[in-house]
C-alpha cells in the first residue's frame, strides 16, 4: 500500500470498477481508494429498504382445501411488514427482483401439493408426499416484482392438502435481492 496524500494506493486490489489507460497494464489492477482498507465502496448497496420474511406454522395443518392460501401464522421474521400472517400473502412495498423458498414436510402415506403464485398467477409447484416415510420438498424462485404484487403460497387446486407439519418443518421466506 503507497500513501498519495489522503489518499492509498492498494497493490494487488481488483478494481471495483474499469481501471484507465496506465492502469490497464499492470498484471493486479491498481486502485485509487479513500481510506476505506482498501475495500470498494458499497455503501449505496445498503442505504435501500431492507425487505425480507421468515415465517412457519403455529400448528400442523390437515385437510386443507383445494386451492386455498397456506397461512403461515408464525412469525420469525418481517422486515418491512410485506408480509401478513393474518391472510398468508406477502405484499411488495417497491419494485425489484425478490427470491422466495418454500418447505413443506408432510407424513408418510400422505401428501401435500402446493405453488406459490404471484398476483393469483402461479409460477412454480412444490409436492411432498405419497411414500411411506416422512418427506420434505423445497422450492425457490426468483422473480421481478411491481409495488403492490401480491405473493402465496396455496394449495394445489385439484387436490386436498392432507397433512403439511409446523414446529419449523414447514416455511416460507422471501426477500428483495
């Protein structure tokens, strides 16, 4: 590390962004930083809204019917507040692109079909069930959000949900990426 005045001189940094015309023949990219250990500056990646949810069921859920909303009733986390365990339905406070995951763990010789949807559309399907031992089925998806797009968890629409477990077994989590 050089010292130019207030400023350092990192050796061996890879640049944070394009370097200029001198700077590009050097083997290890050389970058110009404020006194920051020679880390980039993120900041601006940090100064957003935090938006993110965890959440579970209070209790094991049987019989669900066809095509209703899974609601997750145990908070663990809700960043923002997008989402309301009174409805099961995540809301979008701003637009962006969201990653969102779900679990569901059912009983052996009994099933559990789910998908989540955005804005009642469904974009990715998730199935634990029909063996004769207890399973687990996760799924997570990626997609861009509008302000104010609605996103769940239901149950498959042609068939009962028989036996999703709680207890941490079953969740659902999202946040803005």
């Amino acid at each position: 590390m050089y010292v130019l005045g207030s400023m350092y001189l990192v050796d061996g940094h890879t640049s944070c962004s394009r370097t200029s015309g001198l700077m590009k023949s050097i083997q290890y990219q050389l970058k110009l930083v404020e006194e920051g250990n020679g880390r980039c500056n993120y900041s601006n990646r940090y100064n957003r809204k935090q938006i993110g949810f965890l959440v579970g069921l209070k209790t094991t859920l049987q019989n669900r019917p066809k095509g209703s909303v899974v609601i997750y009733d145990n908070v663990i986390t809700n960043d923002d507040n997008g989402y309301n365990p009174s409805t099961g339905i995540f809301t979008a406070s701003v637009e962006g692109l969201y990653s969102f995951s779900w679990t569901t763990t059912t009983q052996a010789n009994k099933y559990f079909y789910t998908y989540l949807a955005v804005n009642g559309n469904l974009i990715a399907r998730n199935h634990a069930g029909h063996d004769n031992v207890n399973l687990s089925a996760s799924q997570t998806v990626v997609v861009h959000l509008k302000k104010n797009d609605k996103v769940n968890i239901k149950v498959q629409d042609n068939l009962v949900g028989q036996v999703m477990y709680y207890d941490g077994w079953s969740t659902f989590s999202g946040f803005m990426i």
